[in-house]
C-alpha cells in the first residue's frame, strides 16, 4: 500500500440535498440508536408518513435502508419494528467484529513489530481523545459513536480496504449493541480502557481482541440477566 493510510468510507450525501427517504433514516436512526425508540417498538408507516409529511412509499423506503443497516425488522403480518438484538445475535455480530478487527491486528504487527510508528498510531490515538472529551460532556449515543470510531481507526490503520469497508458495514448494529452497557461505564473509563488496548494490542496478541469484545458482550448479558 505504499504506507498509505486507508480511509474507511462513510455514507455517500448529495452535494445538493439529500433524499427525503434518507433525511427520514436519519431522524429515525438517530431515534433508534438515541434510546428515543425503544427495542421492539412499531413503526407504522401510515404514523410515520404523516409525522414527516412525506408518503408511505418514501417512509417505506427509508425503513428500507435501516434494516439493511440490521436497526429495523420487518416482521411477518406485523410490520416494521426497531431491532431488538438478541444474546446469539450480539454473539454472532461480536464475533465477526473480532474476526476482522483481529485481522487489522496481525497485519499491524506484521509490518511494524511490536512498536507501531506514530504515523500509524496518531489517529488512533486521536480517536480515543475524542472519546475521552466526550465522556466528559457529550450524550451516550456521541460517546458510543467515539467509542465505534475508535475501533474503525485501529482497523482503517491496517491499511486493508476490503476489511474497513466490511468492519464499516457494521457501524450502526455496532452503535446499537452499545446502547445496553451504558450503566457499566462511568465517565472516562472507556478512555482508559481504550488505551490499555491499544497498548497491549501492539504485542500482536490477536486473542486480545476477541477478549476485549468478550467483556463488551458479558456485560450485555449481565444486564439481561438481572433484569
């Protein structure tokens, strides 16, 4: 790659204005991964058309692409609904995050060792800055979204396009498995945490990875247990 960094790929937005079915996906993710539409609740496209004074096709549309994004399901004879992730879907999703981001890892240690240079560890370390400003004074769903940023810098550092394009395709089911372990991070600790990480990850420990998304997972469970 010729030590060129890889920038993972956002969703594309018309220089002129976005389509009304996206601006609805957006005040409906935003909804969703906020904890202003609860796991399971209805979206009824008739309710929804007239909310947004746009028409069934367009909402229908716009729920389109948030199941695409795995935060909608559409139920048999019941319609759309928000997801509600179970305990095998959070496993099933962790593993597939840890499939990759272990990947990233082993190519990091492959070509810088276990002292990756500042060039390849600057934005990761930036991106767990900006984790810890907003712990301290941002919303859960901002420091969730500092908190996935996190994960796509160490694996955009691996310069893998087909790996950031395949870790970036998980961003919004990510953000919405965040959502159930707010109670377990008091203000400033996923900074820490984030930073152990990236320090012991240098080793080259792959299993590391998987053990960090384990306790992200553990906790969700705990918190269903006791409920």
């Amino acid at each position: 790659m010729n030590g060129e960094a890889i920038v993972c790929p956002r969703r594309r937005e018309s220089p002129i204005r976005r389509k009304a079915s996206d601006q609805i996906a957006d005040r409906l993710r935003e909804q969703i991964l906020g904890g202003g539409l609860e796991a399971g609740s209805p979206l009824r496209e008739e309710e929804l058309a007239r909310e947004h004074a746009h028409s069934r096709h367009t909402v229908r549309t716009a729920l389109a692409g948030l199941a695409a994004e795995r935060l909608v399901q559409f139920v048999p004879y019941r319609g759309a609904r928000v997801s509600a992730l179970s305990i095998a879907e959070i496993e099933d999703l962790q593993a597939l995050r840890g499939a990759l981001e272990s990947e990233a890892v082993r190519l990091l240690h492959e070509r810088h060792g276990a002292r990756w240079p500042d060039t390849v560890l600057a934005p990761i370390e930036a991106s767990i800055a900006t984790l810890e400003a907003a712990e301290h004074g941002g919303d859960w769903l901002t420091i969730t979204r500092a908190h996935a940023a996190v994960h796509t810098a160490l694996v955009a550092a691996s310069s893998s396009a087909r790996i950031c394009e395949a870790h970036e395709g998980l961003i919004s089911e990510t953000l919405l498995l965040l959502h159930g372990v707010r109670a377990h991070y008091p203000a400033g600790s996923l900074a820490a945490e984030h930073r152990e990480y990236l320090r012991e990850i240098q080793s080259g420990d792959v299993a590391l990875v998987r053990v960090h998304l384990a306790h992200t997972t553990a906790l969700i469970r705990a918190s269903r247990d006791a409920t």
